[in-house]
C-alpha cells in the first residue's frame, strides 16, 4: 500500500480503492484529480480532502447537512455525466451521494462555507465534482453558525 506524507496528519497508508478522482479537477486547481477523505473521529464531522499528488495541499469541508440541513442540491447534467451518474430531474444526497463544502476558516473573522459550489461525490465509483450552481440561491460565504467540531 503506497504512503503519504501530509502537512496535516503526518505519514498515512491508503489503499488505491479509497482515492476519490476528480475527472475535471477543482477549479483554481484543475491539475489536481486525486485526493483522500480523511475524517479524524475526533474532529467530526470535519472532513479533509487531502490531495495524493500534491501532500501540502488539503482543504477543509464539512457536509452540506451540518450547516444547512435543507440545503437543495442542484448538479449540472455534465457534472454528474463527470462523476459518473445519469443525468435526472431530481439529485438527492444519499449513502451513495455525498455532498461537502468546503469552508473557510481565517485567521479572523467566523468561518463561512461555500455553498455555491459543494463538492459532489459518487462514493460507490469514487469519481467527483466540484458542481458551480447556476444560480445564485446560495453564498460561497456562507456564515457557519457555532463551532463545526464536538
């Protein structure tokens, strides 16, 4: 099993079968397409998108439920085609669609979210998205209410 030396969590070991692709990569970072989710049980429900290619770079995202539990999910038809899926009227977050986004936490000032454009993943074929809206229904600075940690 190949290792990682992370800035963050130090040398970890992971399987092939748990590196989630990005077919289009993430914009402002479109050369990076591999990356882990590491969910440390004591920082939960902080997840962390750690890129393979690229060990210094992570990003700190928590799911779409835990910061708006009626958040509306909205995947462009190139998005999920991108990740595998078909295109449909309906797109729910489930066991095998998982939805992050990714926060922003300064060094001052309240963390806030980007709700804009959650990350979108098919867990089941590990592929993934950052899915831009089209529409302006949410911020990419949304306000995170409380701590994001227990």
């Amino acid at each position: 099993m190949p290792f990682l030396n992370t800035r963050d969590f130090g040398e970890i070991e992971y399987g092939e079968e748990t590196v989630i692709e990005f077919p289009l990569g993430l914009p402002a970072f479109e050369g990076q397409r591999k990356f882990l989710l590491i969910q440390p049980p004591a920082m939960s429900p902080l997840v962390f998108l750690q890129s393979v290619a690229t060990p210094p770079l992570s990003f700190t995202v928590l799911p779409v439920a835990a910061i708006d539990p009626d958040y509306e999910l909205s995947v462009s038809a190139e998005d999920l085609q991108a990740i595998g899926l078909p295109a449909g009227d309906s797109v729910l977050v489930s066991e095998q669609l998982a939805c992050f986004a990714v926060v922003t936490l300064p060094e001052r000032g309240s963390a806030t979210a980007n709700l804009l454009a959650p990350v979108i993943v098919n867990v089941g074929a590990r592929r993934a998205v950052q899915a831009v809206r089209c529409d302006a229904r949410y911020s990419h600075r949304h306000p995170i209410e409380g701590a994001p940690c227990s």
